[in-house]
C-alpha cells in the first residue's frame, strides 16, 4: 500500500494562491485507506476550500488514480467542470497526481506526501515514478517529479547536460526530467514556477514516520485501528 | 585589484582555466599557474572536471593564491552534501579564497568512478544560496557563524543551448540566488551568442564568453556528438580539416572568436584543457 498523508491546509491554500476555482480529484484506493483521498476528505476539502473562498467546480472519486487510462476514461465524464477550474487539486499519492497531470491539460496541485510505498507502485503503468519524498514538490514543477525523472534530482531547473531534450547521462534512453517539466509549464503558461526562490529538500521527510517504519503489514494495520 | 573589483570597474577581463593533476605531482600545475598568473585576470581551478577523480579544487586554489595568481574555486554539488560543502566554503575564504563558482557538476558516470554514489543534494542554485547565507553569518541550517566569510560568486550558463529559455530561467533564478557573474560553456557561434546576450543583458550581471581550444576536427565532431550545449559549426571543422599545423590553426579561431564576441559580453574565458601554453598566444592573437 502507498501511504501518504494531507498537506497542511496553509500548505495547499498556498498553491493556490492567485486562482479563484479549482477542481478536486480523489482516490479509492490506497488514498482511501490513508484518508487522504477518499470521498469524506474530497468533501471536507471542498467544504474547506469553499470557506476559504475558492470556487470549487467539481470533483471525482477515482478507483485508481495510478491508473492512468482510466482516470483518462473517468474525466472525459466531468470535462466541463475540468475546464471551469483554474487548476486541480489532486488528493493522493505522488504517482496519481502525474497521472492527473499527465492526462489534463491544466496546472495540478498536490494535496498529499507521499510517505511510503511499501515496495508498490499500484496500478503504475505510465512512466511516472515517485521516490516517497514525503514532501511532494509537484506543485512547482507541472506534475513531473523532478526526483525521479530528472536523473541527478535536481529541484531548481535543468543542468547544463540536456542535448535535444535528452539527458546528459545515457541520452539514448532518458529524456531530460526539466526539459519535459519546462515544455508542461510553458504550455500552461506558467514558466514563473521556474524561477522561484531556491528550493532545498529536507531529507530527513525521506524516513517514513517512526510509526510506518515498521512493516507494511504493520503499516496497514496501524491504519485500520485508527478507524 | 581584485576580479570584484575590476569587472565592477568595467574593465574587459580574462580568465582560464587549469585543471589539477590526477596525484599529487603539481608540477605541470604550477608551471601553468606561473605562465598565467600574470596573463590573466583569475584562474579557475577545476573541481573533479568530468566526474574525473583527482587533486581538489580548493588545493588547487590555494597553490594559485600561494604562487600570486588570483583564483577562482570551482564547486560542483555531485561529490559532496550541504555540510561538507558549506565547510568547504569556509576552507576557501581562510585561506584567502574568495572568488567561488557555483556548479551542479557531471553526473558521476561521466567519469572515472562511474559506481560511486552521486550527492546532488543541493545544486548550483541552491549552493548559491548556501554561500550567500553564510556571507550573512548564518549556516543552512540557521545556525550562528563565528565570523561569517564573503566571496564573490559566479555560475555557469550555456549559450548555445536548444531551446535557450530554460537556460534563461535558472540564469535568472541564480542571479536571484546571488550569482555576481557568469563564466558561459564555450562559443563557436557569435551569432548565438548574441541572441543570448540580447536577452540575458537585463539581468545586469557580467558575462565570460568562454572559449574552447580546438586540437582538431575530430575534437569538434566529438564535442558536437556528446557535449551539451556546445556546437562547432561545419565550416570551423573543414577549416580545421584543411589546416596543416592544427594546434595554430585552433589558437588563431580562438582569437578570432574572441575578436567577434569582446564587445558583446564584459570579458572571456578561456578552456585549453591541457594546453595552457597556448593560452598566451590566443591572446596576443586576439590582442588583449
Ligand atoms: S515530489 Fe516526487 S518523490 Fe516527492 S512525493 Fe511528490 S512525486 Fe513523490
Ligand atoms: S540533463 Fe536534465 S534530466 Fe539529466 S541531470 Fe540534467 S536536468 Fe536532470
């Protein structure tokens, strides 16, 4: 199971600092469990956002969020509310939230960090990949983990190394993590996430919590007593 | 007076690069250093150039400082994490070192030791950032410094890249960092470099245009081949082709190159690679 844990709510209010509506994704899967995308949360979000005067348009609950052709297949359903939002907030795990991303043509927001994967990586099949950073970054960086798909996980843009969008280390084979984060954003128009303050990773946010550091069994278990 | 001082003067100023041995035998280092000290404004010492292990940057900085040269300490984030590096820092400015290039660095299988661990936690910005924390007494972590350092900080910026805009966005978010001047990846395209200058002028900081000896054709198919960034066009190969005598072929393009882009940018820098000999004679060709 991939454990993640909501974001402080100042934390996400940020993010959507300067945007007036925003549309609200959930997830039924391991985000249920974790009680960070299940409907009760999507609704508590929207209620929250709402008080906070954000506009929300709409909102879905999805099986799987890391299953990207159905979460493709889920949206087509809410379209127009998608299009009325000046962005999503996407509340779930690091890999569900590239995968909205990766299928909407709008700016998405993480509402989570992702704690822990447990070795799984759900019903991953794209390209997306998520290291369990515990402090999701992918708000400034258009949905694309720069951890993971950038090769040396840089934070604040691209090294000198990309040729032709690919990367300096094995080009044949690795595109250039920033160069795929820089096309998303100038198609979004928002290329001033690129030249924000220095960003700097507390790594300390990597070790799962001492109460998921145990097993996944234990993990879940932890879970589901406190239900 | 000091690089600070000079390209703050407006003066046109030359640097070069030497790159320390890989041991401990310094001799060719030093007899470079002694070539160039008075030839040039600062010399940048190399920091494990291409991921290669050897002799350190800050030594290397040091025997400048120690033979008169003015240095400039190359740091690449690959090798070392927040601690080591911002007491690396430190080790520069006690031993007189003020001058610090902020790099991010080659990827580790780049070079030599293709299986160690690659750091990478911070990168060039947020090494910029580093610097200019402790410059305010203060360390990353926010802890107090006794006696805080200054230094006078650079970067790199690529000129030729394709597409440019990204190069502009993390030029602009390290000049924000506190980057003072720029040292570029080396130019064969005036041109270009003038497209970029165009843009990069409004963030107000010094540009190096650098510049890379070529040895040969093959030297420039290779660089076209694998180094990001950098693109000999095809009429400086087939020159370079034609020519009997490479090497002087190589020093009077550097020189010409230098001709064509001094008015564009605040000063040049020079990449020999090897061949420091040569760099005295690049500029008397190019009149500096
Ligand atoms: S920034 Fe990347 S590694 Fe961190 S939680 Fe988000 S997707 Fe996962
Ligand atoms: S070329 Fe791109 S993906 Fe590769 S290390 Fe540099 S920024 Fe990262």
């Amino acid at each position: 199971m991939i454990v993640s844990q909501l974001k402080p709510l100042q934390e996400i209010l940020g993010y959507l600092n300067g945007e007036r509506s925003v549309f609200i994704v959930g997830c039924k899967g391991c985000a249920e469990v974790c009680h960070t995308g299940d409907e009760a949360q999507v609704l508590d979000m929207k209620q929250k956002l709402e008080q906070e005067g954000k506009a929300v348009t709409g909102y879905c609950v999805i099986d799987f969020l890391c299953d990207k052709a159905l979460v493709k297949m889920r949206l087509m359903a809410h379209q127009s509310e998608i299009q009325a939002a000046d962005s999503l907030l996407v509340m779930t795990c690091g890999i569900g939230v590239q995968a909205v991303a990766a299928v909407v043509n709008k700016l998405v927001h993480p509402a989570a960090n992702t704690i822990n994967m447990g070795g799984s990586r759900g019903e991953w099949r794209g390209a997306e990949r998520c290291r369990e950073c515990g402090d999701c970054v992918l708000d400034m960086t258009a949905g694309i983990c720069p951890l993971t798909a950038c090769t040396k996980g840089l934070l604040n843009g691209p090294c000198g190394g990309a040729k032709d969008g690919r990367c300096e280390v094995e080009p044949e084979v690795r595109e250039c993590g920033w160069h795929l984060i820089y096309e998303r954003l100038n198609k979004l128009g928002r290329l001033d996430k690129m030249t924000g303050r220095p960003v700097l990773k507390d790594y300390r946010k990597m070790m799962p919590p001492k109460e998921l550091r145990s097993t996944l069994m234990w993990a879940l278990e932890q879970q589901e007593t406190k239900v | 007076m000091t690089l600070r001082e000079k390209l703050g003067s407006g003066k046109f100023v030359v640097t070069a690069e030497v790159g320390p041995a890989k041991g401990v035998d310094t001799h060719e280092f030093l007899e470079n250093v002694e070539l160039l000290k008075n030839r040039v404004d600062a010399i940048n010492c190399t920091d494990q150039q291409s991921a290669v292990m050897r002799l350190g940057s800050l030594a290397g900085c040091y025997l400048i400082r120690q033979k008169g040269g003015e240095p400039i300490f190359q740091m690449t984030c690959r090798d070392r994490n927040r601690i080591a590096l911002q007491s690396d820092l430190l080790n520069a400015y006690v031993f007189g070192i003020e001058n610090v290039l902020c790099l991010t660095g080659d990827f580790v299988t780049l070079g030599d030791h293709p299986d160690a661990k690659p750091v990478f936690d911070l990168d060039s910005v947020s090494l910029l950032y580093a610097a200019k924390q402790l410059e305010q007494g203060k360390d990353l972590a926010g802890k107090d410094l006794t006696g805080a350092p200054r230094f006078f900080l650079g970067a790199c910026v690529t000129p030729g890249a394709e597409p440019l805009e990204p190069q502009l966005l993390k030029m602009e978010r390290k000049v924000k960092a506190g980057a003072k001047f720029f040292q570029t990846q080396a130019v064969y395209e005036p041109k270009k470099f003038e497209t970029f200058m165009k843009e990069a002028r409004k963030f107000g900081v010094p540009v190096l245009v650098g510049i890379v000896l070529l040895r040969s054709a093959a030297m420039a198919r290779f660089m076209n081949k694998n180094v990001a960034g950098i693109h000999v066009p095809d009429e400086l190969i087939a020159e370079m082709d034609r020519a009997e005598n490479k090497l002087q072929k190589g020093v009077e393009i550097a020189a010409r190159l230098i001709r064509e882009m001094k008015d564009m940018c605040q000063g040049v820098h020079i990449m020999a690679i090897g061949l420091e000999s040569k760099v005295p004679a690049i500029l008397d060709a190019a009149g500096l």
